[in-house]
C-alpha cells in the first residue's frame, strides 16, 4: 500500500501537527481550533486502534519495518479504511517527537465532544467527579487521569489554570486514560460549584477529619478536588468543600498530589468493594 509521503518541514500538515505539540496557550489554542489533538508513540495509538476519531496516521519507512507499529497501522486501516495515512522522511522525526529514539508512529486523533462543549452549557453533572483545582505540572495531570480511570472516576473537570489535558505531555503521562474518561477542562470555580451535584471533600494537610474515618460518606457519590501543587485547593472552592487530610508522618512536610489522589480514590474504591 501507497501512503503519502511528507519530506518537508515546510508541509502545511507537518506544520499543523508541530502546532499541536506547541506548550502552555500556544498548542491550547491549536488543539481546539483544529478539534484534534496529537498522539505520540505506539502505546497511545495502539489505545485508539479502530477509533474512528483516530482518523490520521503518521509513521515512516522505518516505522513500518518494525512489526508492532506496522500491525497497528494495518489493523487500524482494516476497521476504519477512510483513515489517512502519511510517510514522513526519518530526518523529519527528530523534529517531531520530543522523546529520544522515539518510535516513528503518531495519530492525530478528533477530540470528544466534552472538550468542545463550552462549560456554561452543562447544567449539573451528577455522581461521582474528580476536580483538578490549578494542578500545573503535566506529569502530576496524567498520572491522576490514568489513576481516576483505574479507580472508576471517568468524570474529571480540570479548572482554569491546569495542565492542558490534552496535551502531549499530559496525554504521555496518561499512557491511553483519556480513552475512558469524560473530560471537561478551563472551568471556572463557580462553574463546577454550580454543576457539580455531589458533595465535595478537598484532600488537604490541615483538615481535622481523616480520610479513614469517612466510611459512611464514601459509599455514596462524591467530587473529590485536589489541589495546586503550591497553593493547595482555592479558598472559594474550600469553602464549600468538607477538608479530609491523609495521615502520613510528623516528619513529612506533604504528599505529592498524584500520590494523594490515588489514596483517596482507591479508598473510596475500597469502602464501596467492602
């Protein structure tokens, strides 16, 4: 099979997707206006393997030699044959892919509704949500989305001021939780106080109540919120929230926030399996 072949950096495609890799507003701005995002690395796309919002495949001559990116090029191709599939010149892939050695395969992969929708429409989102308040590292962003799906958390609002949820480097760190999640991000605080239905309970280091003593609550559907790594959850969120503290040694100063929300999902989890 013939693919399309890209040999210069000066590609309009090539340009678009080095757009989409842009950091901070820059690659924000790109991703919702092209209604995409990109995906980097054999994992990631394997995870969207015959998703038909996977509709763009980039790899290489030398991508295709090897056995598991070629399965997942023609497996995809098989299920949704309209995809489109590009070859890029090798020389073209140290400019593409940030990782060292990286495996010459990406998608670019059509954003889900949520992330389009403007926050005002929603009116209540019920049951169970995670709050991601201004947490503005990345790998903390990821390593809490891949937690909330393998604890049963698919509702995650991120507020205004978080790590962009689709970007390259969240979307990494969440090594294919995207995939089952529904993701709403740039909210404003009181726009999840005004939809979100269930009680909040904010992970925070001073709270009297300890996050084993809420048996009773965590049957029950919550939100969760955590907190920016520096500032902690906002005052006006706070406010409305029930403060739970993790218990950890005197001689610690603090948990890591990806650390702390994988506590508190997976005892949710616990309390509702016992």
């Amino acid at each position: 099979m013939n693919f399309d072949l890209i040999s210069s950096k000066e590609n309009p495609l090539f340009k678009e997707i080095r757009l989409l890799q842009a950091t901070g507003s820059k690659g924000q701005k790109a991703r919702l206006a092209s209604g995409q995002a990109l995906l980097e690395g054999i994992h990631l796309v394997q995870t969207w393997v015959g998703d038909p919002a996977l509709r763009t495949l980039l790899t290489s001559e030398l991508g295709l030699q090897n056995a598991e990116i070629s399965q997942a090029v023609y497996e995809h191709i098989e299920v949704c044959p309209n995809t489109k599939v590009y070859q890029l010149d090798s020389s073209l892939w140290d400019l593409l892919s940030e990782l060292v050695n990286a495996p010459h395969i990406a998608g670019l992969l059509d954003l889900p509704k949520t992330c389009l929708t403007p926050s005002q429409s929603i009116a209540t989102l019920a049951g169970d949500v995670l709050i991601l308040d201004r947490i503005q590292d990345a790998g903390n962003v990821g390593s809490i989305l891949r937690t909330a799906a393998a604890a049963g958390f698919t509702k995650v609002i991120a507020t205004t001021g978080c790590a962009h949820l689709w970007s390259s480097k969240v979307l990494r760190a969440g090594m294919g939780s995207h995939r089952l999640l529904d993701l709403h991000e740039a909210w404003s605080n009181q726009q999840v106080l005004s939809a979100v239905t269930a009680p909040m309970l904010a992970a925070t280091a001073d709270a009297d109540c300890e996050i084993y003593s809420l048996q009773q609550k965590l049957q029950h559907p919550v939100a969760w919120i955590m907190g920016s790594e520096g500032q902690g959850v906002s005052e006006d969120l706070l406010a409305q929230a029930q403060g739970v503290s993790i218990p950890i040694d005197a001689r610690v100063e603090s948990l890591n926030v990806s650390t702390a929300a994988a506590v508190c999902l997976f005892e949710t989890l616990r309390i509702r399996r016992s």
